[in-house]
C-alpha cells in the first residue's frame, strides 16, 4: 500500500554565537502538532488494485490453483504477455 511521506515531528536548531562555531550547539525542537486535514489522494494507489483485476479476468488466475510458486510466477507471465499482445494489435 502506498503511503504518505512522513509528517515531521522536530527540527534541529543552532544555538550560541553562529560567528564562533566552537560555541554552536544544536538543540531537537519538537514542533507541534499539524491539525488532523485531508492530505489528498496519492497518485498511484490503484496500480496494485488494477492489475490484480486484470490477472483475476483469466480463468485459470481467477483461483489459486497452483501448488508451486514457479508455476504461478510463470502463468503470471503468461497472462500479461497475452494482455499485452491485445493491446499492442488494437493499436
């Protein structure tokens, strides 16, 4: 599942004469909480979503018949080569 990136939860800040950096420490500052606000859709959540679609369409991926993972590695292959071979003689 595609997530959003982290929210940031702190910054480092100097501190002390920033002329002399012998005297400059930093300091994590958390920063306060961002109000709970919708942060939009992401862009490509549907990809996963839509490609076990188009596998499911094919009989023998409807189910999980296979026993080995080879097999069902390979029968993957098998239906989006055919996928893509309609879509290339449509064009």
């Amino acid at each position: 599942m595609v997530k959003h990136p982290p929210k940031a939860r702190g910054e480092w800040q100097p501190h002390g004469d920033l002329n002399d950096l012998s005297t400059v420490w930093f300091e994590r500052v958390k920063l306060p909480p961002e109000p709970k606000r919708y942060r939009g859709t992401l862009p490509r959540c549907w990809v996963a979503e839509r490609t076990i679609d188009w596998l499911s369409q094919s009989r023998r991926m409807s189910k999980d018949y296979e026993r080995l993972s080879q097999s069902s590695q390979a029968m993957i292959y098998a239906v989006m080569s055919r996928l893509m071979l309609r879509r290339l003689a449509r064009v």
